[in-house]
C-alpha cells in the first residue's frame, strides 16, 4: 500500500501545481501526522487559494481539514467516511483511475468516487444530512454544524 500511495502522490505532483501550496511538503507533514495514527495516507486534495481546505484520504479513512496559507501541522481531522475494511491494492485502484486528478477540484465528484468503496459515516452522534459536504446533526447535543465536525 505504501508504494501505490507514493506512486499516487507523484501522480498527483504532475497534475498539481499550486503556488500558494507547497504540495510535496504538505503530503510530507500530513502523510507522517497519519502515519503515527496508523494509516497511510493515499490521496490528498486541496480547495481553492483562499481556501485552504483538504480532502484527505487514507486507507482508513477520508477526512477534512483546514490550513493557513502554510501548513506547519496537522491540527485537526474532520471525518467524512470510514470505509468499512482497510484498502487493499485492489480497492485501492480507483484513486489511480485516469483524469482523477482533474477532479480534485469537485469536492461532490471526488465523494462520487469514494462512495464506490463500501463503507460509511462514523463520528460519535453525528450524522450528515446531504452528503460530505451537507450540514451535519446531533441529536444528543441538540447541535447543526454547516462544517464536518472534528473527530470524537
């Protein structure tokens, strides 16, 4: 898994060329911050300049977080869907899939894309309403949050 996530991560080097994003450091940062929790980082997607938001997906899992225009560390993770078993090579494949990259840019087709693989939403009592992108419910707290909360 660790060489198809690197394999990915040059990939995406070609496709992806920000200047407000140091894009091999930020994989570097976060890939490490994942890898002390035990996942493998495979596929990372950035927002647009102003916004710098990222769609992070692991073996695990898929997360979102926020950065400054540098990101210095990891503070926070965001989960948007747990896959039900850890990737395999093989369901792994489809983030190696032709013209992915271009889509990192469309938060909706990249969860298209992740929907694919089996498994769900998982963060305590909360629940989301309309997707990954949708606003999210907790019925406990008696709270709506318009962002994914943070992990619990």
């Amino acid at each position: 898994m660790k060489e198809l996530a690197k394999q990915i991560a040059h990939d995406s080097s070609k496709y992806i060329n920000w200047e407000y994003c140091n894009f091999e450091r930020n994989w570097e940062i976060i890939s490490n911050y994942l890898s002390d929790k035990g996942e493998i980082l495979m596929l990372l997607s950035i927002g647009k300049e102003n916004d710098l938001s990222y769609i992070i997906v692991t073996d695990h899992n898929v997360y979102h977080t926020y950065s400054e225009k540098e990101l210095k560390t990891v503070r926070s993770l965001s989960p948007l869907y747990t896959f039900e078993q850890p990737l395999t090579k093989e369901s792994a494949k489809i983030l190696t899939y032709k013209y992915i990259h271009l889509t990192l840019f469309k938060p909706k087709t990249i969860e298209d894309f992740i929907r694919t693989i089996p498994g769900s939403y998982k963060n305590g009592a909360w629940r989301q309403l309309n997707g990954f992108f949708g606003l999210y419910i907790n019925h406990e707290t008696e709270r709506v949050c318009v962002y994914p909360p943070e992990l619990e």
